[in-house]
C-alpha cells in the first residue's frame, strides 16, 4: 500500500528534525519585532534577534547525545534584575524535554499503526 509507505515516510522525515530543542526565556521590550531586518538588509530569525539582547537565557538541548548547553547572561544570576526566572526557564527546559517524549512516543505509536494498516491491507 503506497499510502502507508508515504506515510511512514513522513514520519521518518519528521522524526529527523526533531534531534534539537531550543528554548529561549527573553525580557525583551513588549514590542519587539522578530520580523525584522539586519543591517545587511537580511531578515533576521527569532534567534538571531534574540541572540542580540543581553537579557536572554538560551538553552539548547541536543536530544541524541543528551547534550544541554544554557546561555546565561548575567542578568539572570547572583543580584542580577532577572534572576527569578532562571527557575522558570529550567522548569521549561523540563517540559520540552517532556513534549518531545510524548511526541516522540505518538510518532512510534503512527508508524506502528501505519505497519499494521499495511500489513492488512496484504491478506
């Protein structure tokens, strides 16, 4: 069954992108564009704008080698104005890496149906 065949690979495509998660806890102004333009004339990705403020905490977890890297700007430590919500970020570097469980799950669980749908679908 062709159909279960792209289905599956889909999954599969998918699930490739799926190896970083990145989240990013930003005081920023209320008005911030992150829509907007370098200096180059290049439109800048949310990163990339974010990547310019000092009062960011960054965090990149790789979620094949386990790896997590925080950026921690001072800001956000010892007496700094932000330090409250270094407890926050955390908690959602935790809930990501719940998300991504569950969906990795969900995912396992599609494919395992889309197999079966195929597999029928030859008697």
């Amino acid at each position: 069954m062709a159909d279960a065949k792209d289905f599956i690979q889909k999954i599969i495509d998918a699930l490739d992108k799926l190896t970083t998660l990145e989240i990013a806890t930003a005081v920023v102004p209320a008005n911030t564009e992150f829509k907007s333009v370098g200096d180059d004339g290049k439109v800048l990705s949310q990163k990339e704008i974010l990547a310019q403020s000092n009062n960011v905490m960054y965090s990149t977890i790789n979620l094949i080698a386990g790896d997590i890297t925080t950026r921690v700007p001072e800001s956000f430590v010892g007496a700094g104005p932000f330090q409250e919500l270094r407890a926050f970020h955390l908690e959602r570097e935790k809930e990501g890496q719940k998300i991504i469980a569950d969906n990795i799950a969900a995912l396992k669980a599609l494919i395992d149906l889309a197999l079966h749908a195929e597999s029928n679908s030859h008697k």
